[in-house]
C-alpha cells in the first residue's frame, strides 16, 4: 500500500530530525508524529523506549474497517521504523473528554515508570489512564518555570500531577503550593514530588477546588504557607501557574468551569494573589478560545504561546495558547 509507504516515510524523516533534535537537546520524552498525513490520524509519542499512540476518533462516515486497517498500518510501521517489539507500545483513542471522565480508569496495570525531564523524575503511566501524567506540550513552559522559580513563592492551580511544581522547587522556588480536585493526581504529585526529594512544609499539595480558592479573601492566608513568610498573611505568591482544563464538572464540587466563560474571573483571582512584580502564567488547550480584552486592558499580557512549543509541537500550535501577565 502506498500509504503505509508514505508513513514510514514520514517516520522515518521525524525521527531523523526531531531524534537528532531531541538527542541534542537532552530530551527523553518527545512527540515523533500528530497526524501529519490526515488519513493516519495519530499522535505519536515517546516515552524513553516506550511509545504511546493516541488515536483521534474518526468521523462516523468512515468504514471501520478502514479505520482498524490504518490502526493496523501505524503499529506495525512503528514497530518497523523504531525496530522495537509490540509490547513497547500503546495505543489509545481519543476523544473529547468531559466531566470527570478525563479521571476514570482505563486499565489497572499500575504500570508507572520514570523518565527524565531537565533535572526532574517524572513518573508516568501509559496504560491506566487516559493521560499519561505528563503533557509534552508543557515542556517547554516547565523550564521556564525551572529558570524563574528561583527565590519565588510559587502556586500552581489545576497541578495535574506535580509536574511543573517539581521543575519549580527543583529551580530553587523557596515555597510552592499545588492543588487540585483529584485525588488520583494528588497521590502522583506525592509519588513525584518522592522522587525527586522534595516536600515537607514549604513544598505542598492541597486537594481542593481551585475556582473556590481563587474566591476566598486575599488577606486569609492559605494554610499550607509557611507563617515566617513576610506576605503569608495576605496569601501572596511571585509565580503563579494557571493552567485550567477547557471544561469541568467535577461531582466533588458545585462549581461548573467553562474556561471560555470564566477565564477572566480566574485571572482576576491569580492577580489578586500575586504579590508585586510577581508573574502569571495562563495557559488553556481550548480550541477557538479568545482572550477577553478586559483583561489586556487591565494587566500587562504578553502572547507566549510560539515560545511555550518546543519544537516537535510547531506542527501543532493551536494545542494551547499562553500568556504571560503581570499586574
């Protein structure tokens, strides 16, 4: 099949060159492939020498036996250019997620391994979920995070599993506060945060729900501060991380978020929090998402969307936007 030749083709140049890239760069986890020929519609990523495949749901006008013959194709292509057995590989559909459901279990393996990042451990797990515990994309944005956290007071809402928490304690943040909904991600921090040898009371995670968080008084300071802190009183922070999923209706709240609708009030929130010539980092995968113009007129913005890709996402850049905003 032509096809099938044309996407080993096109492996084959990616790995060439987002692998020499990659190499050069000290990168272990990196995207090879998104859907670059559109009826292969896969993202492709590496794990170490572990590979994740996500398949994009195909339109419903489309013969499933087509869809599992070029399911069929990918695998055995990858398992031919990479020159690695099946059993190295895992395969995914994706499609859009609401609600809780982006937390349910997909599988029970527990199958959790390591990687390296910059200077962090990272613990992912490729078969249990529907996310892998690490999003690629955010590479780029965790190192800046590394290259500014140090002396800062740092706060990550929507924390996932820890992971830009890490690169900021490790980039010598003196305090940083985590939190999120779910307990699933909580015990990965906890579980990255091991690895890594960080913790204690100045590096800590919070369950709890971040639009409430973001409502309470500025001047009650979070209990999970450290009191010798001069600004703990009033809550302050120099490096804020927000990063919200585009839609959640988690039954462990009443809070409904629609980032589109509730953005503005969110970063309202960040600012309050953030203690002068602090930082905020905003970014969302929401796509068509506008950026109120309120909030450019009230806040210095800075579009930082190109420079938050690392090159193997340049194909992709709608996969999230970012800015940079300071009071």
């Amino acid at each position: 099949m032509s096809d099938i030749t044309d996407l080993k083709n096109r492996l084959e140049k990616n790995l060439r060159v987002l692998g020499k890239w990659a190499q050069q760069q000290g990168i272990e986890c990196y995207r090879l492939y998104d859907a670059d020929l559109p009826e292969f519609a896969f993202a492709v990523d590496l794990y170490g020498e572990r590979i994740h495949v996500a398949e994009y749901q195909a339109p419903a006008r489309i013969d499933p036996a087509k869809v599992e013959a070029r399911r069929e194709g990918m695998l055995l292509a990858l398992q031919e250019v990479l020159n690695v057995p099946a059993r190295v590989l895992t395969i995914k559909s994706r499609e859009r997620q609401r609600g809780t459901k982006q937390y349910e279990v997909e599988d029970n393996q527990g199958k959790f391994f390591s990687v390296r990042e910059g200077r962090a451990k990272l613990y992912v797990n490729l078969t249990d979920y529907l996310d892998t515990g690490l999003f690629l994309d955010h590479r780029a944005i965790r190192r800046f995070i590394f290259e500014k956290a140090n002396g800062k007071r740092f706060l990550n809402l929507f924390c996932y599993t820890g992971s830009a928490s890490v690169h900021a304690a490790l980039g010598g943040a003196t305090s940083s506060l985590s939190i999120d909904m779910s307990n699933t991600y909580l015990e990965w921090a906890r579980r990255n945060y091991q690895e890594n040898k960080i913790g204690g009371k100045r590096h800590r995670l919070k369950r709890a729900d971040c639009v409430a968080f973001l409502e309470t008084l500025v001047d009650r300071r979070p209990p999970s501060l450290d009191a010798s802190d001069e600004n703990a009183e009033k809550g302050l922070f120099d490096l804020i991380f927000l990063d919200p999923p585009t839609f959640s209706n988690s039954k462990k709240t009443d809070n409904v978020l629609d980032i589109q609708r509730d953005h503005a009030k969110l970063i309202a929130g960040c600012m309050a929090r953030l203690a002068s010539g602090g930082l905020l980092i905003f970014s969302n995968n929401c796509r068509g998402f506008k950026l109120d113009a309120e909030i450019a007129a009230r806040y210095r913005v800075k579009d930082f969307s190109r420079q938050s890709l690392d090159r193997d996402f340049h194909r992709n850049p709608k996969i999230h936007q970012t800015w940079l905003i300071e009071p």
